[in-house]
C-alpha cells in the first residue's frame, strides 16, 4: 500500500529514527554507489518558487539513480481548468511519486487521495515537514540526542513552526515558541500536541523562550504570498529578532538554526547568521540527505 508524507505525523517515532539513521549513512557516504531508485520518475509538481527544495530533490533523485521531472503547475492543464483529481490520476500512470509545493494545504490532500503514487509535501502554507527532517537530523549532530534538548523559536508561528511542533511530539524535543499575540501556531497542530504530552508551549516573551535554550530557531516574518503585509508584520515583530543580546540568554552552545531564506537586519542580524553558533548551511544540506531517505523509505 503506497504511503504518503503530507505531515511529519505521517511517520511513526521508529521510522523517523530509522531515517535520520540512513540519512546519516547517505551523509558519510556510505552506499554512494548504490542507485536504489534506478528507473525511477519522480516529479516535482510546483507552485511556489523554490530554492533549497528544488535544487536538493532534483540532486537527490538523481544521486539515487531515479529521473526528476520538473513541473511548473503553469505548463500544466491545471491552469485550463484541469481538476486536481484527473491530474493525480493520470500522473499516477506515469510517475512513481510526487513532491508537490504548493500554497492550500487542502491541495495536497486532494492530490494524495485520488493518487495511487506516493505525495511528498515539499512546502504547504499550513506544513514544512521536509524542512522539519533536516532540522531534526541537525540538531540530532550537533546535541548528540533530540528528547530534552531546549528548542526555542522566535517569530511567526508559520508551516514551519508547525512542523516543528510536531518534531517535537515524535522526538521528546522541549519546544518554546515565541510570537506576537495573533501570530501563533496553527491550534488544532497545537492542541494535538499537547493532549499527547509534548513539551509545547507558546509565550509572547523571547527572551523568556531564550532563556537557557541550546537551540535558537527563527524564519522570515513574511511568508510567500503575504506581501502585502510587509509594514504592519515588521511593525507587530519588533523585539522578535535573534541577535547577540538575545544569543547570551542561551546556553554559552546554544546554536542558532534558521530555514532560510533569511531577511537580514529583520528577523536575524548578520553578526548572529554568520557566527561560528550559526547552523543554517548544515540545515540547507541537511535537506538533500533526509530527502534521499525519505524518497528511498518511500519509492522504493
């Protein structure tokens, strides 16, 4: 029976470990010359412009011998009208699975209900589970454990944030999130968290999250497709930056991890990004590593 990952939920505790596990293998260089996926189409269905998630599946995909078709949902009849029910139906015929990044979570639902190919969520305004993975497997290097490791996130409660609560329900992570009073985390992912015993709480103080951390966690205050917003969010986020001053709240190890792309000067400095606590490029590559585990757990 095909499997999707539309959420980080959709991995129990032991598989998630037994991804970062072969991740970390991929990483070493373990098995480099194995092509699990040979013969393999995998294509990346997407509408939202990308960096780090193109780039990593399409390198990933190849390095594990399968071919990435790259689909911008403007080529498609989707933009005549095509519903997403016959799309997933007829590339269902064709692929092997498909990494969608798209704006509607609901989206993502409709495509993996009417497929019979593994959906990946390779970003969704309500989740970022993709991204989760790579911070997971970050974190799990550089602290050497996940459970009772001192998460704090600063900034808008966004997909990503929302992914991380739900790291934290599968990993043991203490999690902190920081936001403004209307910025939270979506409530139902919250919620759920906490009736299962997870260690989520939110507050308004960052420098209270901050406080002790062995993990500063922040992303962009505006998220793609929430332009218009650009004044009244710098405006609402003032105080909610990762710099140096709120660095020496955490632990003298802490470090400091960010999704990118980063505004510089808005929700993190440059002296704090460029610092040696700084992790966001171990993130970034951490990405083609836990997505090649996860197309390989998936496919095949």
């Amino acid at each position: 029976m095909k499997k999707d990952f539309l959420t980080l939920l959709d991995l129990t505790p032991e598989e998630l470990q037994a991804l970062l596990k072969r991740a970390d293998e991929f990483k070493s260089g373990k098995d480099s010359s194995a092509c699990p996926l040979i013969g393999k189409s995998i294509g990346l269905l997407f509408n939202k412009t990308s960096t780090r998630t193109r780039i990593s599946f399409q390198t990933g995909i190849y390095q594990l011998g399968a071919q990435a078709i790259y689909i911008n949902t403007n080529d498609l009849q989707l933009g005549r009208g095509e519903s997403i029910e016959d799309t997933a139906r007829v590339l269902s015929r064709y692929l092997h699975c498909i990494v969608i990044r798209t704006y509607e979570h609901d989206i993502i639902n409709t495509l993996a209900q009417n497929s019979t190919i593994p959906i990946v969520n390779g970003l969704t305004d309500l989740h970022h589970p993709c991204q989760a993975l790579a911070d997971i497997l970050t974190i799990q290097e550089k602290k050497g454990r996940l459970k009772g490791v001192r998460m704090a996130y600063i900034g808008d409660g966004n997909n990503v944030v929302n992914s991380l609560i739900e790291a934290a329900s599968l990993t043991g992570i203490d999690l902190t999130i920081a936001c403004p009073r209307g910025y939270e985390p979506d409530r139902t992912i919250y919620d759920n968290a906490r009736s299962k015993g997870s260690k989520v709480k939110i507050l308004t103080s960052p420098d209270e999250a901050a406080k002790d951390a062995d993990v500063l966690y922040t992303d962009v205050w505006i998220s793609m497709g929430q332009e218009k917003e650009i004044e009244r969010k710098k405006k609402k986020f003032e105080g909610y930056q990762i710099n140096s001053r709120l660095v020496s709240l955490a632990k003298p190890d802490a470090i400091v991890m960010h999704c990118l792309p980063a505004h510089r000067g808005e929700e993190i400095t440059d002296e704090v990004i460029d610092s040696a606590q700084s992790v966001v490029l171990d993130q970034a590559e951490n990405r083609l590593h836990t997505q090649k585990a996860l197309l390989e757990m998936l496919v095949r």
